[in-house]
C-alpha cells in the first residue's frame, strides 16, 4: 500500500527521538571543550625527543644522531645535525649527540616511521593534539628544546609501551655492562698471572677500548 | 589457462606478420608478459578479448612507463696483429654506447567470464622525443578510456584513435609530462619552503622571508 | 511514475567510436531539432553534492543533460612520482591517503603487492587480523555510501548522521589499535605493525554483534521508502556488458549482475577459508548499487564472525621480515585485492635498489567514472547528482 | 482536582473570557467612535506578537527536533537549551550585508520578499483562535484566505525575476510550476469541508464541528472518512505550497543553485524564511479550523480548559508533524512532484468532493443507516486511493537478490 | 460613500494608465495586478465579499501568471520597444479616446443609474442557491468554456515538443 515505507521511515525517526533523552547509544554528541576527549593509548600524534631525566633533558638525550630517520621519513620533515664532540650517554659511554634536531610539523603528517626505525627509542610519538602557531615558517619548526621531554612523560602517556622500552634498555644496559665486566675480568686475568707490577690501577669501569660494545643489533621494529 | 610461450606460439600462428616476443620476469611473481609490435597491437588485442578459450573481456589497469636514455658501458674486444707470427693481441677497451630510452605501455587483461588472468601485454614507441604514437585499446576495451588519458597527460605517449584524448589530471595550459624521469619541477612552482636542507636553499632564492631571524640557522 | 525510458524518448545521439567491434557504446543523446538553447552548466568543483573536488560539465536541453564531461585533477598530488622517490617502507603511510576513507584495505593491496614482488611469507595470524579490519573497513565505507547517497537524494541528514554514528565506532577500534582514526599505517610486509589486544577483539566482538541492528533501522528508514524508490529506482541503468567492458568493479559490477568480486576470483589472503556469499542485482541502477552494498555488509559481518572465532595465536610479524632497508630483485608484480570500492591493484616495478622505479595504483574509484556520461545521460542533473554519488568516488584515489 | 464549581456553561468560564475583558479594559476608556479602530489595531498587534514568536521558535524547535532525531543535541550555545539562539539568528541576519546585484530590478528585487510576508500575515486575519476570537468575522473566510494565499505566486516570480540571473528565473518557474500544480488540490479538499458545514466563514465551520457523538467521538471533520483523507490531502498540499520537505525543491542543493533566493541575502533572506514559516502556520491554522475543529475540545470533560489553548495545542502538534516528516523523506523530483498532484491528488480530491456532497446529502441517517453511511465514505475514500497508488507506483517496489554462484 | 468610491476608482485607474505607459513589460504586468486589486477593493466597498475574494483569488492569484508567463514566453528577448512613428500614435490615441466616450456616454444617458447607496450584501446561502438555481446553465455554461480554453491552450503548446512525453 502506497505509504507504507514512509510511515515505517516516520516510526524510526521518531524512535531515535525518544531515545536521544534515555538512551545513551542514541546521544552520542560529546561537548568538546567541556568534556575531553579520552584518547586511546596507542592514539599517536607529532613525535618527540625523549630525554632520560627532566632536569637535565638536553644532556641526557637519548639521541645519538644516526640520521636513520631522517633517511627514512617519508615527507623529509626531520633536520639533523650531528654534533662535532662527544658525551657520554646513559651507559656511561661517549656518543654523538644532536647539535640541532628540527621536526617541520608543517609537514610531519604523524605516521611514526621515524618511531619504527629508531634504534635507540629515542624518538617517540606525543598525544598532545592542541597545537596552534601564529607563523607557518618559524612557529610550526619545533628545535631540539622544544621536542624534548623526560622519559616520565613518556610513561604517562604510553604506559604499557613505556615498560617495555625500558625493560628492554634495561636489559641491554645490563648485558653491557656484564660484557664490560667480562672484558675487564678477561684482560685483567692475563695481568694477574704476570707479576703485578703493572701501574695502572683497574678503574671500576673503564672503557674498554677493544671489546668495544657492539651498537646494539637495530631491532627492526618495536610496537 | 595456457602457458605463456603456448599462447605466444597460438598468437604467432595467428597473426604471422606481427612481432611477439616474451618478456621475462625477475621477480617471485613470474607475471610473464608479451611484448607486441605496434603494428598488429589492435587486432592481437581484440583476439584476445573474443577468443572463446581466454575471454580476457577486462583491461583491468594501464599503465605508462619511462625508460630514459641509458649509458651502456661494454668492453669491447679487439684483436690487433701481434708480432708478425706471432699470437694477435687481444685488448680490452671499456666503450660507453648510449642506449636510446622509450616509453612503454603496459596492459593487464583479466577474463572475468572465466575467472583468469593477468595476460600482460606492452607496447613501445620509437623514441622518446618525436615517435611516440600508440594504438589505442579503447575501442576495444572502454576502460582504457581514462587511463590512456592518463598515460597521455603524465607520459606524454600518443594514442592514435582514443576517442577523446586531452590531458585528465592535469589542467590543459599544463606544459610537460610530470612522470618522465627527466622531468624537472618549474623553479617558481608555489610550495611550502621547509627551512631546512635544499629546501631552505630554494627558499632563500626564492622567498628572502623566509630566511628571516626565526627560521632555524643551520649552525655553522 | 518514472520517466519513460529515455531511449524510448526519440531523444538519441550516437557517439560515434570507429572500429568498436562490440558496439558497446550506449545510445547517448542529441539535442532534438529545434531543441531551443542548450544550457552551459558546470556542476562544482565545490558543488555541495560532489563528494570533494570533482567538476562535471553538463549541457542541459531543457531539464535532460545530453553531455556531461568528468573534469577532476584538483586533489592531484602526483602520488605515483612520490612512490618512486619514497623507499617501499616509505610508501606505505602515503597509500592512506589514496581513499581516505579505507586506509586498511589501501595498505593491505599495497603489502600484498610488494610481497608478491619480493616473495615474502605472510604469518598466519597476520592475514587473519587482515581481513578482520579489511571487512571492518567495508562495513565503515558502505555505510558512509549509503549516508551520502540518501543526503544526495534529499534527506536533510537524518541517514547521515545515522551512518557517521556507526562509523564513529569503527573508527574508535582503528583508534585503538593503529593510533589514528583513517591513516592507520598498519600493514606491513608480511604482516601488520600491532597486534590487536584481547579487549580489542572484544570490543570488536561487540560492534560485529550489534551492526546487524543498526542495518535493519536503516533498511526500514530507506529501503522501503517509497520515495527513496522513486529517486533511484531505473535511474542510472548500467548493462552487464558495458560494465566489464568499461573495467568497472566492486559493488557497481555486481549491482549490474556480474558475480565478479576478488575475494572470491582471486582467493586471496585467508578469504577461501571463509564461507559467504556475494549480492548481485539485477538492473545495474541505482537502488541496486544500493541494496548490493547493504547486503555486502550483512556478509561482511559475517566474515568477521568466523575471522574472530578462529583467529589463531602466534607471531603478527616474522622479526626477521626486512622493512626498512628491502631491495626486491630486478622484475615486477601487479597485486590486486576487493576494496570497498572494486579492485585497488598496485603494480610496482623494481630494479634492485631500495625505491621502485615505477609506482602504479590502479584506482577503482577512477575507472569506475568512465562511464558516468553514459549512466547519465538522458537523466535531469537531480538524477546525476545521485548516479554520481552511487558510484562512489573518493576524490583522492580518483586524483592520485 | 478541586474545581471550583463548574460554570454554568464553558463560554463564561474565566478563563475563556479573559482576551475579551483584557481588550475591553483596555479600549474601555475610549470614545466609542475610536473604539472598533483600537480594538482591530490591537487584534492585529497580538497576531503579529504571537506568530512572530511563533515563528522564532519554530526555527529553534526545527533545529533542536531535528538535532534530537539525528542523535545530537542541537543548538546549546545560545541562552539555556539554546533558548536565545532565533535572537542571535535574527541579529546576524540584521547585520549580514544585504547584497543586491547592479543588473537587478531594485524595485521588484526589494518588493517580492515583503509582498510575501504581508500576503502570508494576510491570511491569519480570518482564523478563530478562540470561542469568539477571531479578529475579522467575514462571511466568505475561507475564500479570502486563499485569496490571500494565491498572490505568493507572485511574489516568488519577481523575486525570480528580479534577480536578473539565468538560473534564479529557472528555480523561480519551477517552483511556480509547483505552486500552480498544488494550488488545486489544496482548494479542491476545502470545497467539501465548505458543502457539509454549510458555510464558508470559518467560524461556521467551527461550529459545525461542536459536540460529541456519544461523548467521546468529537464531530471533527478529520475524524470521518471524506474527511480524514481531504485532511491528508490538503496537508500534502501545504506541504508543497510552503515548500517544506519532500517538495523543498527550490532550496535543493542538487538544483542548479539556492533556487530564486539566490540573489538575496542579509535580512531580505530571513524576510523569504519568515514568510515561508508564516505560510506554513497560516496552512495549519486553517487545516485546525477546517478539518480539527479549530477551537473545539476533543472531550467534554476538557470543556474547563480555554478555547485557545486547545487551537494552540493543535497547532504545535501539526507544526511538529512539518519537522518530523522533514527529518524523514527525501526529495521528490520536479516531474515526479507535479505528476504526484496533477494524477494523484487531484483525482483523489475530486472523488472527495463526491464523498463529501453524499455526506452532506445523508445528513439525517441514523442508526443502522448512519453505519451504511460511514461505510459507503470509507469505501468512496478507499477504493480511488489503491487504485491510484497503484497506477502512481507502477514499476517500483522493493527487490528480492539472488547471490553469485561461488 | 462617494468619496470611498472616488478614492477607489482612482486605485483602479492610476495603475491601469501607469501600465501602458511604463516602458518594462513586466512592470506593465505587475501594475496589472494592481488595477485587479483595486477592482475587488471596489467590490467589497459595495458589500459584495464573495466577488471581491473570487476576484482577488482567480485574478491576482491565476490570470496574474498567465499574464506573466505570456510576456515572458512571446516575447522576443527585446525590451526597448521602438515608439511607433507619431502618426500611428495619434490614430491610436483618437480611437481610445472615441472608444471611452461611447462607453461612458451609453452608460450615463441610456439606462438609469442604480442608486448609489449599497444594498443591503445578499447572504452567501442565498447566492449560492441562486447560482445552482436559476443560474445553473450560465455556470455551466462558463465552465465548459474555460475548459475548451484550457484544452486549446495544452494542443497549441504540445505539438511543438511532442518528443517531451510527460514533461513537467
């Protein structure tokens, strides 16, 4: 009969509102400003430094400058220059740092490959969304200071991805510093057998400079 | 469906005049595919569309391919008279040959009446500068339409009896086919200058602004 | 209640092609003598029934078009040139961008095609998780159709509105897992970046379950509608063998009746283990592209019934598979998978370095629009608004 | 529910008589010569305050019902519950910069939109809003309502015209060619009404629809057979004349353009959308006269409550059902619109005036026979209907699918 | 009542001259609509509602478009219309002129005035009985006419694109 879908169409319209006012699956407008968004933890926006403690972010950087991600950014938004000395790192061992470490978030477009080829989980990705400038060219390039933030922050925001990474430094600093001891144990052994009349006093760590630690094997991809 | 060299023999058989040839490929995915001669293009292509046995009635995808100019480095061998008697002396001498590049169109039939394919067919023009006509497949398969169009606007490849040819993507006063590979970007072309590596050069050029105070120096 | 068949209408113009063997060119039409002034339209490019920025230019005898020439371009961003400068790592965020709306299935037919270039294995669990967000990605893409395709047709929002609710979840669940609603980024070659939590298919589980209701409150607000039938009911005919002549797949190939849909031809993937079925129409119009894509859904879930139940364990990515640094041998390979606009192919040609030489997509959206002057022809400009958006395009696959 | 005991009759209630005792008050001191010019002044103030509120909170009822059908809230911002938005509207329009082109007639271009504004007020002067308020008593109401209604033709061509813009001429014939086609059936579903209350001053017809058969069915027109589908009728009819939802055409986007409003802006733009709420009031108004029994309770208990809320009520409801089938249908094209009247409407109208004088002529029948009545109406109002429908959806309907063998 | 009538009379008028003078066609048309109005404003000054609505209703609301569409569809697209030579002019004023004369002389001398008090208005009941009474052939008789006028009007506009089937 003529009319028929029409007053099926007209029954569902009317459905929906009556159930906008009690049931929560037919109002599903969330106020923005008022009620914040509740962000998933694997929700991923511009990429940041990440430095091991906040007081001291630029000396404790984690980046060593290799340069992999600003090969392998597919956009060519990441800018990096490496630094003519060196500091030690949080293993205690002398690395190149960042003299400058430019992101254009102009053209960043958030696809965390630099994340995914990062060998030394120096780079991760932020959830801070709100980010506005008044200048296209200088305000949206963010330097080295502005990209940096502490470990802690890192394990606000992605916790369960957080303990992983430091589980696995953990783990790595750990078999460096067993191989470090080995090395130390096994060209001390030599000397102990030779009289001890050699001047050099072992320092607790000192580097060792033939087995040097191999960079660690580039994991190829961390979550 | 029939291997490759038994079709490149049927089509042979069929059309003797015309050159097919198979083109290997080095890839896991072996999708071997015919090299046919412009000439006889057309006929091979509507064969294979009405053929009971293949039926390849969908020219699923076209597309163009530029393969520029190459410097070929051989050795070559020549024998000059030795010592009279004796051995003739081989050398050796390195000879650069330019090998001229074309433009290549490549056709991926699949049957969906029988539910087989890819049959990979290519076509090649002359050269690159002048001989770059092709025959066009659209009158036997419609879907080559806009992608020979596309070919045509980005590669710049000819196609003789296209029902509609002008450029699809970009806008018609557009001078040059962006896909070759010795396409060079206009120098004023409007973009975003990133301050940073020849970019930041390229601003400097063109834009001083952008050069100001606030952008990132990079350091000394 | 329609208006006779337009080609019953005397109005005829024959768009002569020479040498068409199969005369597949369908009747086009001629302004009748003493037809009055045509009218010069050009709907868009910013027309709000355009679905992006997409031109048609329309010459109007009276109320009928008797041309229509697709004129796009504006979202071009030389995608393909892109591709041959970016590693093959680097590519894949790029194919997000393609049909913004389907950033999996992008990636998957982009994977799909370097493993078939470079011959790397795929984990089991892998092609699981694969069809499990392939299929979420339809049900989000048919249901954004059906919502523009009712807005074209008239309704002020309600359908819309309706459909971006269930979308809104879907793209909650990509949220969760990949980190961004629609550029995901997911797959990678030989399997994906994240492997989805317990609560995630649970949560998945939950939506899968409830979208069989959310369908049948939209089929009783539209498919029954006696207006909705009238709008596209015989509108837009498209026959069978125009449709495959013309290279037209997905939905629009099926609504004309051919049973052609890769899940099924090709076998690609997991999807031979799966049993459903594939919706064809019978008129190729527009209210068959319709109904084909609702009952596609209602498979498409029950795809992601079985995907859930028997997803195995095991490692979502092989640790070893190379990704950043991969260097195929010298050769080709065109790769192809059902998207849920037709077939999203790539064909990627490498000569043994790290980026290809040459970086095809073969787009669905963009082959489907060769015949939209045939479909509309004949028709008012109210009607090629709705045959427009019953192709559906999505202007960035169509540019590239 | 303590009543203060009930007042001989519903006529002199209080309540009922309040408007009046507040006009006398207020006109009481004057000379009698001034007197009716003061009266109908401020009969004309009350209608323009009302509609006018009526009209601001109609946009605002639109948006929030629409809101709430499409599972969102609506405006929120603006006041309370967005309470104050229609104000913010109206001060945008105001401040919106009211462009005219140079080619424009600016005569006409400045003419049309208050034309239809006052043609659409008009209409309102005829309407009993209560048991005697009503602030023109003619005998011949209904007909002046629709000479009112008739010139917005007019004023939608010059408004076409005026712009001096090819496609706005085009939108402006359409929509005439609209108007035209719905014109007919809206009268042809009055002249029923007319022949079975006997008179065309409205409130006569009112009056004829007092009373209750067996307490509880109301003499409403709408509530017989003839008159429930000359009812459904004249509301597609309204629907198209006020060009509200399936029949929106000239605002549709899928059109060439915004139809014959192109050229206009500022607040000659919110001039056309009051006018358009205006006539679509003015439509129901006269639908609740004509076929709801204007200001006649639907219960006898109910008598206690004033006459003019119960217009009031009827109106709101009708005003809704606007925006719940807006919310709802898509639209119709143009050659389907105009053969939706033209071989639907008007045939089912004209049948319906047959419907209407065999009413009128079995008058008296009673008992057995009054039952013989209704069903010969009823049959009179079915039968044309499906085999209209079916000749109107011939070729539609719902498919079956088969599937692909795998 | 004299002054009322005058007053009204002049409504009718000053539209009706301004309309032939005024060069725009679509003006003319519109100032048309006007005189139309002025008329039914005369009826209901003399107490006859339901001529007056009828009048507003059928003339301003329908004759006014066909008037409308008929200047917009005949005419050729000129609008500066060329006075026509001065000769012809004079001819064409004397006849009008001649032609209102008559009118008005006929009406005053021959038949004799009504007088100029209104009536008292007929009730509506009884002018509808009169119409279905004694009256019922003359309106028949219109009705038929108006529909043979309409019939013609849809065979001369047809055949000129029978190709267009239903069209709107």
């Amino acid at each position: 009969m003529l009319g028929k879908g029409l007053l099926q169409g007209l029954a569902v319209t009317a459905k929906n509102l009556v159930g906008s006012y009690h049931d929560p699956a037919r109002y599903v407008t969330q106020e923005y400003p008022e009620v914040p968004p509740k962000l998933p933890e694997a929700y991923r926006n511009f990429p940041f430094l990440v430095s091991e403690t906040a007081d001291d972010p630029m000396g404790t950087l984690r980046c060593v400058a290799c340069q992999i991600c600003e090969k392998e950014c597919p956009p060519q938004c990441i800018y990096i220059e490496k630094s003519k000395d060196k500091k030690p790192d949080a293993t205690g061992k002398p690395q190149i740092y960042p003299a400058v470490f430019a992101i254009d978030t102009a053209v960043c477009m958030s696809c965390q490959i630099c994340v995914e080829v990062c060998p030394f989980d120096a780079i991760k990705m932020d959830q801070e969304f709100a980010i506005a400038a008044t200048d296209r060219f200088g305000g949206l390039l963010l330097n080295r200071e502005q990209l940096a933030k502490p470990n802690a922050y890192y394990h606000q925001i992605h916790p369960t991805e957080a303990a992983e990474v430091d589980a696995r430094l953990a783990a790595e600093r750990r078999a460096a510093e067993e191989k470090a001891r080995l090395a130390a144990a096994a060209k001390a052994a030599p000397k102990a057998a030779a009289p001890a009349s050699a001047a050099m006093s072992p320092t607790r760590t000192a580097p060792a400079p033939t087995a040097a630690v191999p960079p660690p094997a580039p994991p190829p991809s961390s979550p | 469906m029939e291997t490759p060299e038994a079709l490149r023999d049927r089509l042979l058989a069929r059309f003797p005049g015309a050159s097919i040839e198979l083109v290997p490929n080095g890839s896991p995915s072996a999708q071997v595919s015919f090299r046919i001669g412009p000439a006889a293009l057309r006929e091979v292509a509507c064969f294979l569309r009405d053929d009971a046995e293949l039926a390849l009635d969908q020219c699923s995808n076209v597309t163009g391919l530029d393969v520029p100019d190459r410097e070929v480095v051989e050795t070559v061998k020549e024998s000059q008279p030795g010592a009279p008697g004796g051995p003739p002396v081989v050398t050796e001498r390195k000879q650069t040959r330019l090998q001229p590049g074309h433009l290549e169109v490549v056709y991926h039939l699949y049957s969906v009446a029988r539910r087989q394919g890819p049959v990979i067919l290519r076509a090649r023009t002359g050269n690159r500068t002048d001989a770059v006509t092709l025959p066009s497949l659209t009158p036997v398969w419609r879907s080559c339409e806009f992608q020979e169009r596309e070919v045509f606007d980005l590669f710049g490849v000819v196609f003789e009896g296209h029902p509609d040819l002008r450029r699809i993507l970009m806008w018609d006063a557009f001078v040059g086919h962006p896909m070759r590979k010795d396409y060079v970007e206009p120098d004023d072309y409007e973009w975003e200058p990133t301050p940073h590596g020849d970019v930041l050069a390229k601003a400097r050029r063109h834009y001083p602004s952008a050069a100001a105070p606030g952008a990132v120096q990079p350091s000394p | 209640m329609m208006l006779p068949d337009p080609a019953a209408t005397g109005l005829a113009r024959v768009r002569k092609i020479e040498g068409d063997a199969l005369g597949l060119r369908t009747p086009a039409f001629a302004p009748t003598e003493g037809a009055g002034d045509l009218l010069e339209v050009s709907l868009g490019p910013h027309h709000p029934s355009t679905h992006g920025v997409f031109r048609m230019d329309v010459v109007l005898d009276g109320e009928r078009i008797v041309r229509l020439k697709p004129v796009f371009g504006y979202l071009h961003r030389n995608h393909e040139k892109l591709g041959e400068a970016t590693s093959y790592l680097g590519s894949m965020p790029y194919t997000d961008r393609l049909d913004y709306l389907n950033s999996m299935t992008n990636n998957w037919a982009y994977a799909l095609a370097v493993e078939k270039l470079a011959g790397i294995p795929v984990t089991e669990r892998a092609e699981y998780v694969r069809v499990v967000l392939a299929e979420l990605s339809r049900l989000l893409n048919h249901t954004c159709l059906a919502g523009f395709l009712m807005q074209d047709c008239g309704c002020s929002g309600t359908p819309l509105m309706y459909a971006f609710r269930e979308r809104e979840k879907i793209l909650d669940l990509f949220e969760s897992l990949s980190g961004s609603r629609m550029m995901c980024n997911v797959q990678r070659f030989g399997g994906c970046r994240v492997d989805p939590s317990a609560e995630w298919l649970a949560a998945t589980r939950r939506l899968v379950d409830g979208y069989g209701a959310f369908l049948d409150e939209f089929e009783a607000l539209l498919s029954g509608n006696e207006i909705v039938m009238a709008r596209t009911q015989g509108v837009g005919r498209l026959p069978a063998a125009l449709a495959v002549n013309a290279g037209i797949t997905g939905p629009m190939l099926r609504a004309s009746g051919v049973g052609h849909d890769l899940r099924k031809v090709d076998g690609y993937g997991v999807y031979p283990r799966f049993n459903f079925r594939v919706p064809i129409g019978r008129d190729g119009d527009v209210y068959d592209r319709y109904m084909v894509r609702m009952l596609e859904m209602r498979e498409s879930i029950a795809i992601l019934d079985q995907a859930l139940r028997d997803l195995p364990g095991g490692p979502i990515l092989d640790p070893k598979a190379k990704q950043r640094g991969l260097r195929p041998k010298a050769g080709e390979a065109y790769g192809r998978i059902e998207g849920p606009k037709g077939e999203i192919g790539f064909f990627l040609v490498s000569d043994g370095t790290g980026n290809p030489t040459r970086y095809r997509v073969r787009a669905p959206s963009f082959v489907n629009l060769t015949v939209l002057e045939d479909l509309c022809l004949g028709h008012t400009v109210a009607d090629a608004v709705i045959i427009l958006g019953s192709i559906d395009i999505v202007l960035g696959e169509v540019d590239r | 529910m303590i009543l203060a005991v009930a007042p001989a009759s519903p006529a002199d209630a209080w309540l009922e008589r309040a408007p009046l005792l507040l006009r006398d008050a207020l006109t009481g001191w004057l000379p009698d010569a001034l007197r009716p010019w003061v009266s109908a002044l401020l009969s004309i103030a009350v209608i323009l305050g009302v509609f006018g509120l009526l009209f601001a909170y109609m946009t605002l009822a639109e948006r929030k019902l629409l809101g709430r059908m499409q599972n969102r809230p609506g405006p929120n911002r603006t006041g309370p519950f967005g309470l104050l938005q229609p104000f913010a509207d109206a001060i945008k329009a105001l401040t919106k910069e009211d462009i005219v082109p140079r080619a424009a007639d600016r005569v006409l271009h400045f003419l049309a939109p208050v034309v239809l504004v006052a043609l659409s007020l008009l209409g309102l002067a005829v309407i009993p809003f209560g048991r005697n308020l009503v602030a023109v008593e003619l005998e011949a109401a209904v007909l002046y309502f629709f000479a009112a209604g008739a010139a917005t033709e007019l004023s939608i061509f010059m408004a076409g015209w005026a712009s001096r813009n090819k496609y706005s001429l085009l939108a402006a014939m359409r929509a005439l060619a609209q108007l035209i086609s719905y014109e007919v059936p809206l009268l042809l579903s009055v002249v029923p009404v007319v022949v079975v209350a006997g008179s065309l001053s409205t409130t006569g017809i009112v009056a004829a629809q007092g009373g209750w058969a067996a307490g509880i069915w109301p003499h409403w027109h709408a509530l017989t057979p003839w008159g429930f589908s000359a009812f459904a009728v004249f509301m597609i009819a309204a629907l198209a004349e006020s060009n509200r939802s399936p029949f929106d055409l000239p605002e549709a986007e899928s059109e060439l353009i915004a139809g014959h409003l192109t050229e206009y802006s500022g607040f000659k733009y919110a001039l056309f959308f009051m006018a358009e709420y205006l006539g679509m009031a003015a439509l129901s108004a006269m639908a609740v006269t004509l076929f709801l029994g204007g200001w006649q309770a639907p219960l006898g208990l109910l008598e206690f409550v004033p006459s003019y809320a119960w217009f009031g009520v009827k109106l709101l409801l009708l005003l809704l059902g606007f925006i719940w089938i807006r919310a709802t249908f898509p639209r119709l094209r143009i050659d389907q619109l105009t053969r939706l009247s033209w071989k639907f409407l008007v045939p089912l109208a004209l049948v319906n005036l047959l419907n209407g004088g065999f009413w009128a002529a079995t008058a008296d029948w009673s008992g057995p026979a009054a039952a013989v009545r209704w069903l010969v109406s009823a049959l009179l109002v079915v039968v044309p209907f499906v085999a209209l429908a079916r000749s109107l959806a011939a070729g539609y309907g719902p498919r079956t699918y088969r599937y692909a063998p795998s | 009542m004299t002054t009322l009538l005058a007053v009204l009379a002049l409504i009718c008028l000053a539209p009706a001259v301004a309309a032939v003078l005024v060069r725009n066609l679509i003006h003319s048309a519109l100032l048309f609509v006007l005189a139309w109005l002025g008329l039914a404003a005369f009826y209901l000054a003399l107490g006859a509602e339901f001529v007056a609505f009828a009048q507003a209703l059928v003339y301003v609301g329908g004759v006014s478009m066909v008037a409308l569409f008929a200047v917009l569809l005949t005419r050729p697209g000129r609008t500066d219309l060329l006075p026509p030579p001065s000769a012809a002019r004079a001819v064409g004023g004397l006849a009008a002129v001649s032609l209102v004369a008559s009118m008005l002389a006929s009406s005053l001398f021959w038949s004799r005035l009504p007088s100029m008090e209104p009536t008292a208005p007929i009730p509506l009941r009884r002018l509808g009985e009169l119409l279905a009474g004694p009256y019922l052939v003359a309106v028949l008789l219109v009705g038929l006419i108006l529909t043979v006028a309409l019939i013609g009007g849809l065979l001369l506009a047809a055949p000129r694109r029978p190709a267009e089937g239903a069209d709107a």
